[in-house]
C-alpha cells in the first residue's frame, strides 16, 4: 500500500511540474506577450502581468510555483543534501533560458536577460521557501528536549 502511494506521489507531481514548465514555454512563446483574454488566467492576474512595471517581474512567478513544488518534493522524497537543491535550481535555471532564448527566434517576441534574472530569483524564492522550513524543523527537533 505504502508502494502504491508513493508512486502516485510520484505520479502527481511528476504531472504537475510537467504542465508548470508546459505552461512557460507556452506564455513565453505565445505571439502576443500580454496575458489579456488568456483562456485559464484571471483578469486581477492578467491586468498585473500586462502592467508595464510588472513587465520583468512576472517571469519569476511561475518559478515561484515551480520551486515550491520541486522542493516540497526533495523533502519527501528525502534527497535533502544541497547538492540535490542546487541540481533543481540549475534545472529550473535551463528552463529560463530555453524559454528566453526560443523568443529570439520569434519575430513578435525578444530574449531579455532581465527575464532570466526574475526567473532565477522566482526558483530561489520558491526552492528557498521549503529549504527554510524544512532545515528550521530539522534544526528544532535536534535541538529540542521532546525528541
């Protein structure tokens, strides 16, 4: 049983990063860069996306989500040595940079390195966030007297 539930664990959030990283490629490729009448995207999220000072800045939400996810997942899976985290990184890293440069390929669209800047700060956030809780509860409970 415990198999059966691991795998579907395994499943689910295999699934899950898949349509994340499916999701950037497709908002980064799309002709028009603004988010206005996206099927799925609601309209407080699209009129935030389209304003010109979010312009950069929204690169790194989806690699906040990424991030979160990933890392939610090394800690289940109990691969919690830094090297692992910083392996993710790197991965979600590469899809900044696939995603940045096929726009220079598309006439509509530029690759921009501020992108790929937000992009990585987005994964930090998002990697960051469960490393912190996770190493905070590691720390507390070896240091605690209730072990």
């Amino acid at each position: 049983m415990k198999l059966l539930f691991e795998n579907k664990v395994n499943g689910i959030m295999g699934v899950l990063f898949f349509i994340g990283v499916f999701l950037v490629f497709f908002l980064s490729w799309k002709t028009d860069p603004n988010l206005k009448g996206t099927p799925l995207i609601p309209e407080w999220l699209s009129d935030w996306t389209d304003n010109v000072h979010n312009d950069r800045r929204r690169t790194g939400v989806p690699f906040i989500g990424l991030g979160l996810l990933a890392g939610m997942y090394l800690i289940y899976i109990k691969r919690t040595k830094v090297f692992y985290w910083g392996l993710v990184w790197f991965v979600l890293g590469f899809v900044v940079v696939i995603a940045e440069a096929v726009q220079y390929f598309l006439p509509s669209r530029s690759m921009d390195l501020k992108d790929i800047f937000w992009g990585g700060v987005g994964s930090t956030i998002g990697l960051g966030l469960p490393f912190v809780v996770w190493y905070s509860i590691k720390t507390f409970k070896r240091n605690s007297h209730w072990k």
